[in-house]
C-alpha cells in the first residue's frame, strides 16, 4: 500500500477511535474482502491475464536449445 495512503489509514483509525479487534470492524473488513475478490473475478479472463502476458512478451524468445529436463536435473546435483 501507498505510504500516504498507509498514514492517512492510521490517522483515520486513531483519530476515530475505531477498535479494530471489535466484532463489528471485523465483519465490515470480511464484506470488503469479499466484494473486491467478487468483483476481481467477474473480470473477462483474458483481462485478468493481460499483465502476465505482457511480461511473458517482455522477456523475448524462447531459447530453441533449452533442455528443461537437464536444467532440472543439474539443480539435484
């Protein structure tokens, strides 16, 4: 998380009074959770997936000469 972001969280919290151990801050931070990773999945796939494709491109070509199998093995060595 963004440090300001983080600092005005905490101010937030201390300036309200908030209890973060109450039963009821919990259960309001468990519906939040759950609504971003709801919201997360409904996202088309393939935007989802759109970062590590990227990445994927970033890094070039595949070596045609790679041999994984012995890469694996040497690592056993």
């Amino acid at each position: 998380m963004d440090d300001d972001v983080e600092r005005l969280r905490s101010l937030l919290l201390a300036m309200s009074e908030v209890d973060v151990e109450a039963a009821e801050y919990l259960k309001l931070r468990a519906q939040l959770i759950f609504e971003l990773v709801r919201m997360h999945a409904e996202q088309d796939l393939l935007e989802r997936l759109r970062p590590i494709q990227d990445q994927v491109d970033r890094m070039g070509a595949r070596d045609p000469d790679f041999d994984l199998k012995r890469f694996m093995d040497a690592g056993w060595e």
